[in-house]
C-alpha cells in the first residue's frame, strides 16, 4: 500500500514496550519471527540467519545495541539479522484473541 512511512518510523519519542521470538503459523509452515512493541505500532521481523561465517573473525566483538535483549543481542553476534516481514501495525488498528493453543 502506498503509504508514507518515513514518518511512522522516524519518531524521537517513540518507546519500545516489549520484543521477543514468536512462531508465527502461514497457511502451510511456520515462521520464526521476532516482534517489536512500540508504544504506537507493533513491528513483524524475519528472523534470518547468515549462512556464511566471518572468516574466522571474534564475532563476539561486533558492536550490538545494549538495550535489545540478552538472546537478541547474541543472535546478531552469530551473523543473524531481522528483515521487516509488512508494514508496522499501527495499535489503534490491532485487535487481540486468546486462542486455545494447538
């Protein structure tokens, strides 16, 4: 959708409520996504692992943001990325249902 989303991502007050790994099931597989609860939008991730290895590099010694969490912050060390999976969702539009797990 033609959107302008520069604005919805360039907020200097916007607060990160919550983020973690969830097992998101399409119609035939299941993805591994990690989320991100802002305080306005709720922002999908793909979780990607890199395949290659750093040449033997100190992967420990890549620079990583001190505010994502502990298993966040160790999946970027192994070479591990998140990609946008769809536009962030903005809470005014999100509607929440408990479901019986499977």
């Amino acid at each position: 959708r033609e959107n302008s989303s520069e604005n919805i991502l360039s907020s200097a007050n916007r607060l990160l409520l919550h983020e973690g790994r969830l097992m998101l099931a399409e119609s035939t597989r299941l993805l591994d996504v990690y989320l991100f609860l802002f305080d306005d939008f709720l922002l999908i991730t793909k979780i990607k692992r890199n395949k290659k290895k750093y040449g033997g590099s100190d992967t420990s010694l890549i620079p990583v943001c001190p505010s994502l969490t502990p298993d966040l912050q160790s999946f970027i060390r192994e070479g591990g990325f998140c990609t946008v999976l769809d536009q962030p969702i903005p809470l005014d539009r999100l509607i929440l249902k408990n479901v019986e797990p499977i």
